[in-house]
C-alpha cells in the first residue's frame, strides 16, 4: 500500500479525468469507485470519488463541486525515457488544454504536468557548468522539451535551430 496518495478535486468531471488518463498511460487501471445513492449529494449514480492508478501510482479523485480548482503550484512530473514518449505524452495530455514553457502543460481538466525526459536532468547535472548552462538556456525557450536541441546545446550549437 501506497503511503501518501496523490488526491484530486474535481467539479463534477472526476470519471471523465480519470477515463482520459487511464487511457493515456500503459500501466493504469481504476481501482475502485464510489457512486452517489438515492440521497446524493449529487445525482444517483454519479461518480462521489475513485482510486485510480497511473504507472502504479495511486491516486484518489473527487467530484468536489466549483470550491477548489487546480494550481500549477502542484504539478504531475512525469519523467520520460525518450523523445517518443515525451512527444506522445505532450500530445495526449494536452489535447484541450494549454502548453507552457519548459515541459509544462495544462490537461483539458485544469491539471498541471510537467514532461520531462530523463536526459534533460542528466544533462542539466554536468560537471561542466559552461554546458550545463547551455541546457538550461535551450531549455528555457521551449515549450516541449527536444533532447536533440538540448543534446546541441551541450555540444556548443546553439540548440534552437528548426528540428
């Protein structure tokens, strides 16, 4: 059992959220889910809350009601193995959404991701600090994150020409 889960408050679209995402990820399924009775609060048969799992992580959702919404104050950091997985997960999660700088994005639900590849961190972690510093500047340009403009950046390129 996981120890800390993450907990989602939704509007009333926690099912339609979940379904998107369980659908995007490999390694997901939906746990558990509770629905509202014939004294609501909401209508019957609507979805109250759930447990869902995205690669294995649990997470919890809530149809909450309009009280709270979403922040980029808290984000969903997603490290990739490689390009592919980085542009198929920016595509997908930001279908209906919004892109924002440096691997972020913003899903059709108001969440926050960060799409991150695994080379970004280990390039930004050089021990020379001259390429580390170009990284981070190519990194700083881009809304999805190109390992290939990164990888050119390392080398001395500038890093933002036209894939």
């Amino acid at each position: 059992m996981q120890k800390i889960n993450t907990f989602l408050w939704f509007n009333d679209n926690a099912e339609e959220a979940i379904q998107f995402y369980t659908s995007i990820f490999k390694n997901s399924k939906i746990v558990n889910v509770q629905r509202y009775g014939e004294k609501g609060p909401g209508p019957k048969g609507a979805l109250a809350s759930a447990t869902f799992q995205l690669e294995g992580q649990t997470f919890m959702a809530l149809n909450g009601g309009p009280h709270f919404s979403f922040t980029p104050a808290i984000s969903l950091f997603v490290n990739c193995i490689d390009q592919q997985e980085v542009d198929q997960l920016w595509e997908r999660l930001s279908e209906g959404g919004s892109t924002e700088r440096c691997g972020w994005l913003k899903d059709k639900f108001g969440l926050s991701w960060q799409i991150i590849p695994t080379a970004l961190g280990e390039l930004l972690q050089a021990e020379d600090a001259e390429r580390a510093g170009r990284v981070r500047k190519a990194m700083l340009q881009m809304g999805k994150i190109d390992i290939e403009r990164l990888k050119q950046a390392y080398e001395g390129n500038d890093g933002m020409q036209e894939a």
